[in-house]
C-alpha cells in the first residue's frame, strides 16, 4: 500500500499540473505550524523564479483543484506562498483501516532482497563482556530485524575474537598455575579430557591477571607471545586448551546474549578465516598488489582525494605473523565464498575506522569483492559516565555487563515496587523486562555514531524519552483492552470511525508514519529514528487517553472505533519495540 505523504504527494502534483506548472512541485512535508496545519507544500515557492510569479500566485492556481480533494479538507495559501493541508476526518480513518488490514501496516517489502551479512557483538573469547561490547551488539540486533522486517535476508555473525595473544596470554597463565597438566607434557601421546581444566569464573580471573603481568613482565609477554605462536601453529596440547576455553566462553556468551535479548546466525571466529591467508596473500603477491617494505608485506590503499594520511594495509608482520587486518580480510573471503552476500556491514566501535577503511580498500582493490558489493562500516560512540569519561564501576574498574544490568534491573525494581502493588515475585520478572527496554532504548535513542552518557536515573524514569515510559504506554493500552474484553467486549466487531476530536487526529496521523520511519530506518541504519517515532506515538496516544473517555463511551460504535485504535496502536509499538529489540509486559 502506498504511504498516505505519498498520497498526498500524488495529489498535489496533479494540482500543479492541472493549473499549468511542473508536477515535481508538488512536494509535501509534515507541517512545522502544527498550530496552523498538519501538511504544508511549499512548491509555489520553489518555482517562483523558473515561472517568474509571486509563490502567492502560483499557490493561488494551484488549491483551486484541491478543491474537492478527497483527501483534504483543508488547502490554503499563505504569504508569501505556503499551501498549508489538513486532511480530511473520514480518509484518514479509512487509511488506517487500510494499514489495519495489512500485516506490515504499510512497510514495504524490498522488491529485490539483499543478502547482508551484519558484523556485530564482537565479543573476545575469555574476556569479560564489557559495556564497550553492549552496543554493537544492541544496535546490530536491531539492525538485523529492521532488515529482516523489510524483507531482507540478514545474517547475524558475533565473529568471535578468538585469535590472538589473549589465547597466548591465558595458556602462559595456566602452564604457570598448573604445570603438571598433561596440556603442557610435550611427550604425551594419549587423548586429552573432556573436561576443561577451569570454569568460566577461573578463567574470567585468570585473563586480566596474566594481561596485567605481560605489562610489566617482559619474559612473561614474551612467553605468551610463544605460546600464541605455537597455538598457530597447532600444537595439539594448546589446540586441546583453545578448545576448552572456546566451549566454556561460548555456554557464558551464549547466556549474556540471551539475556540480552540477541541472537546470532553465525558463531564463526577470528580463527576460522586462517585457512584463506595463504592463497589470498599469495594473490595479492602475484598481481602486484602486496610488496614488502621494511620486512613487512604490506598493500598500498591511499586514494588522490585522500585530505588525511591512510597508512599502507599491513598484511604480515616482519616474522610472518599476521594481523587483525589479514583476518578481517580472509573473513571477507570466507564470507564471499559461503553467501555471496549483497553487502557486509560492520558494527563496530568508531574507533576501528581506519582499520576498515584500510581493509575495505583493500578488499576492492585486491578483487576479494565484486564491485557492486557494499562493505559497509556502522561506527558507534563511547558510552559515557556521568563524568563525561568511558563507563566505569564505582571503584574505576571496568563495568562488567553482568554487573550493569543487574544495577539496572535493581533499580527497576525499586522503582516498580514503589509504583505499583505488583507481588514481588512478578516485580523481579517485570523489572528485567522493562530494565532491558531501559538500557536498549537508552543506548538506541542516540544516534549511534554520537558518544553517550549512560544515566541509570534518566533510563530507568517511566517519564521522557525512556524505554520504561513507551512501555508503561502499551501496558496502560493492553489493560484497557483486557477490560474491555472483560466486560464482553469484541475486538472483531465494529470499525475505525473519523476521529473526534483533535487529540485523537493526532494519533491517527502518526500512525500512518509507521511505515515510512521503518524504512528510513533501514536505509539510514538508524534505529534511532524508530526511538522518536514511538515517542511521538506514546506522547499523542496519552494525550488522546487523557482527553477521552474510552471504556465509559455510551455510543456502542464510537467505543469499538476507539478500540480498534488502541488495539493498531498497541500492534504499532510493539512491532516497533521488537525491532529495537525488546519486549513489554502484560503488567508494570
Ligand atoms: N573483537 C573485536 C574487538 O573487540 C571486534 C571485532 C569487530 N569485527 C571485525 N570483523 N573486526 O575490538
């Protein structure tokens, strides 16, 4: 179905034309006069100087076939030119039926689907999960949906760091604590065990202890750098090791996530992209691309309109290791070869882009990708203390995810607790719900490449633009909608009615935005637009609830009418708050 701006667009050309100008004019935008009118056409304006008339003039023509517009009531001009719109009553409710009966209520699937790869969560194996990996993986979730809610074929890859010295790091750290396991008996033939040598919580502990000593101790680096190596080189005992510490990380990501509310098609790694190094980097070498410089093989990317310096893509280090830079690169080979994908987009903290502008450079002058490929790179901010600085613990440490979020579903508690008379038992279960919606809607609010603060308070408020309010929003809606069916009451029956008054106008004329905020939203990858858009929504749906009397209303029809707009907005959020990735519950 169309969308009701393209409706009105439609409209509005005619008219130009009818009266003798170019159709492109007539454009139509939400109106910045709210007070004077929903939609304004500034159209006359833009073509005074090509027909050489007063804009006035031409908007004077111009309404005279708006007229007997079915669509709107209202089209009057003002100086020096606006053409400013209100639509009519009875078409906007037959709109929403419209969108009502259509079950993405007016978004449209894409004509040609793509295949997209998104790059997102990141996460490094025995390494805590930290705030820093929240937001990939908060706005690559939401991005995966939207995608998929347009029509897309979207793969979710977490690609696991799984690579690189941290693995080094952790087998030095145990050779030292337990030097008699069979791991480290380099004559050892048998089999290894099954079980892993440490739990999750040992190896969360042993991690930034051995990081901490290879800072200070240069043998003890050394020795990790080694063990990294011979790792690579597959050394069976570390090979068992590396796959004990992959099964015992994975079980814990797998909880976070879930907890999380994300979920990934793909678990590859950093690792699995290996195999691809030496015939890529013998290709790069035999066309010419790749030549060594100072021992080290390295590609040329800069460009001629280049207004800063981008360093050559460094694809082997002087003693032949390779780099994160030759992994993403392989990564990109593996993925090409296994989905042939339309476009790669990468969520990933702002700070990496030049390592991406390096690799996708690289990737297209090297011919790893077809020319019409997209790689795409989604740069996020820093999430912020209250003090401006990188989020941390109370005691300056790093803020464990684990943590965050029972800070925050504790607050949540509290605050519900304090609310409302909900039994503590529902209170735990409703506060990790709507806690989630606190810290995904705070993070998705913000455009995603702007540094944020992360405020507990301000999240976690049922008042603003948080994610408890567009939440404490539907919950009012399903209450209302369970007393009525309560009362006998049939959502079936009855019809969308011409809104009566102005508060329920608004609404109805929000709704129709749901589906053009979603595509924009996928265009633009900004989820952040969706965040607005259900503020509006929640905003005009309160004022409409506020001014009206909803289940008291005696007229029979005018109370289904009522209902079947609560219900379509209901069905409007949620929709929406699933593709920022949350949920609402029955009650809060
Ligand atoms: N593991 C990396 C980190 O924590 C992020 C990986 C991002 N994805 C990629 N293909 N490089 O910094």
């Amino acid at each position: 179905m169309k969308k009701l701006m393209e409706l009105m667009a439609e409209e509005l050309a005619s008219a130009f034309e009818k009266a003798g100008y170019d159709p492109s004019y007539g454009k139509v935008t939400v109106s910045n006069r709210p007070d004077l009118c929903e939609y304004q056409c500034n159209g006359a304006m833009a073509g005074a100087k090509a027909y050489k008339k007063a804009p006035f003039m031409i908007a004077d023509d111009v309404v005279v076939y708006l007229k007997d517009s079915k669509i709107f009531s209202m089209a009057e001009v003002v100086k020096p030119g606006f053409i400013n719109l209100r639509v009519r009553e009875e078409f906007l409710a037959d709109y929403l039926k419209e969108m009502e009966a259509d079950p993405k209520y007016s978004v449209r699937t894409a004509e040609t689907p793509k295949t997209i790869i998104i790059d997102y969560g990141g996460p490094n194996v025995a390494k805590p999960l930290h705030v820093g990996h929240l937001r990939s993986a908060i706005i690559g979730e939401s991005i995966k949906r939207i995608g998929r809610y347009v029509g897309h074929k979207v793969i979710g890859d977490v690609h696991l760091g799984d690579w690189g010295l941290q693995m080094g790091l952790i087998i030095t750290e145990l050779k030292h604590r337990k030097p008699e396991l069979v791991y480290f008996d380099d004559s050892y033939q048998g089999e290894y065990p099954q079980e892993a040598p440490f739990t999750i919580s040992e190896l969360e502990e042993i991690y930034p202890c051995a990081s901490g000593k290879s800072k200070v101790d240069e043998e003890y680096r050394n020795e990790a750098l080694e063990a990294t190596h011979q790792l690579q080189q597959g050394k069976p005992g570390y090979m068992a090791l590396w796959n004990h510490i992959m099964q015992v990380s994975v079980t814990d990501l797998k909880r976070n996530y879930s907890n999380l509310n994300v979920s990934f098609d793909l678990w590859k790694k950093e690792s699995d992209a290996q195999p691809y190094i030496p015939d890529m980097v013998q290709m790069m070498k035999d066309q010419g691309f790749a030549y060594e410089d100072q021992g080290a093989l390295v590609v040329d990317v800069k460009e001629d309109t280049d207004t800063k310096e981008i360093p050559p893509c460094m694809l082997l280090k002087s003693d032949g290791a390779s780099l994160y830079t030759t992994t993403d690169l392989a990564t990109i080979v593996e993925r090409v070869k296994l989905f042939d994908p339309d476009e790669i987009l990468y969520v990933v903290d702002k700070r990496q882009e030049l390592h991406f502008i390096q690799v996708f450079r690289c990737a297209r002058k090297t011919g790893l990708v077809k020319p019409e490929t997209e790689l795409s790179f989604l740069g996020f901010g820093t999430m912020n203390g209250k003090d401006g600085k990188p989020f941390k613990t109370r005691d300056g440490g790093v803020m464990r995810l684990e943590n965050l979020i029972a800070d925050i579903d504790e607050e949540m508690f509290h605050k519900i607790v304090e609310n409302r008379s909900v039994k503590d038992q529902d209170a735990q279960e409703t506060a990790k719900v709507v806690g989630l919606s606190a810290i995904k809607y705070g993070d998705l609010s913000n455009q995603a490449t702007k540094d944020y603060v992360f405020d507990i308070d301000r999240f976690t408020s049922f008042e603003g633009n948080t994610g408890p309010y567009i939440l404490y929003t539907i919950v009012r809606i399903k209450s209302i909608l369970n007393r009525y069916k309560e009362e006998g009451g049939n959502l079936e029956s009855g019809e969308l009615l011409p809104a009566v008054n102005t508060s329920q106008k608004n609404l109805m004329l929000e709704l129709t935005k749901f589906g053009s905020t979603i595509e924009n939203a996928f265009e633009e990858k900004a989820p952040h637009k969706i965040c607005a858009y259900i503020y509006e929504v929640s905003n005009a749906f309160n004022s409409f609830y506020h001014e009206t009397k909803i289940l008291s209303e005696e007229n029979q029809g005018q109370k289904e009418s009522f209902l079947k707009l609560l219900s379509l907005t209901k069905n409007i959020l949620e929709t929406s708050i699933d593709l920022l990735g949350f949920s609402a519950p029955d009650r809060m």
